[in-house]
C-alpha cells in the first residue's frame, strides 16, 4: 500500500536566497528572499516573523503575513496579515484581514468574484495601522 506524506517547504531563519523562488506545496518562509515568490499550488504560504521578502508575492492559494514584504502581495484566495507584520506595497486579493498593530504602508485592491462583480473592485490608500 502507497500512503502518500504531504510535502512543504521551509525557507529557515538565517537563510538568505537571491533570485525568484517557485513552489508547489506548502511553503513556510522564516529566512530572507531577495526576489519574487510564486506559489503555483493552492496550499498556504506562510511569511514568519523573521521572515523578509525584497519582491513581490503571487499566491494561488491563501497568504499569512507575520515578517517583512518590500513589494506586492497577489492571492487569489485570501491574505491575512498579523500584528507583527511590516508590508511595503500592494495588497491584491479577493479577502483580506488584518490584525491590530500591523504596519501597512500599501494600497488594498479587494477584487470580488467574477460571478458577483464584474469589473469592479474597491481600493483604499493608503493605509497604516499601528498599535
């Protein structure tokens, strides 16, 4: 019998990777990326608090924000921001939720299903929250 082991990718603290990433799991990122990440899945991808992104990310699935991103975050699912999150940059996403004491220093585009929207969208800049 061929029990399948769910796979996921940890970029750990202290890392540093240059050049744009691409993944297909579960990805939880604690070190630094110099570059844009892909997630072609629809699995979470996870930025840590120690984690800092120098580039844009493109999510299929939904996106936790608790480090640093200098660029735009797209996902087609949802984007969470936690408190001790700091985001230069556009948030892209159909769903959004942002916790107290996170640092947004971005435009929010909230596009709405097709079935429900068309051509619409609603944008807020800019935004800061601090605590």
């Amino acid at each position: 019998m061929l029990t399948e082991i769910p796979s996921f990718t940890v970029i750990a603290e202290g890392s540093k990777t240059q050049g744009s990433v691409s993944f297909c799991s579960q990805c939880i990122i604690l070190g630094i990326i110099e570059g844009n990440v892909y997630q072609q899945a629809q699995e979470p991808l996870a930025l840590g608090q120690t984690g800092w992104i120098h580039g844009d990310i493109t999510s299929q699935g939904p996106v936790t924000l608790a480090g640093r991103v200098e660029g735009n975050v797209f996902s087609s699912v949802k984007i969470t921001v936690n408190a001790t999150a700091h985001i230069t940059g556009a948030l892209v996403c159909p769903k959004i939720e942002i916790r107290p004491g996170a640092i947004l220093e971005s435009d929010i585009l909230m596009r709405w299903s097709p079935e429900s929207e068309i051509g619409r969208a609603h944008v807020c800049t800019p935004v800061t929250f601090r605590n």
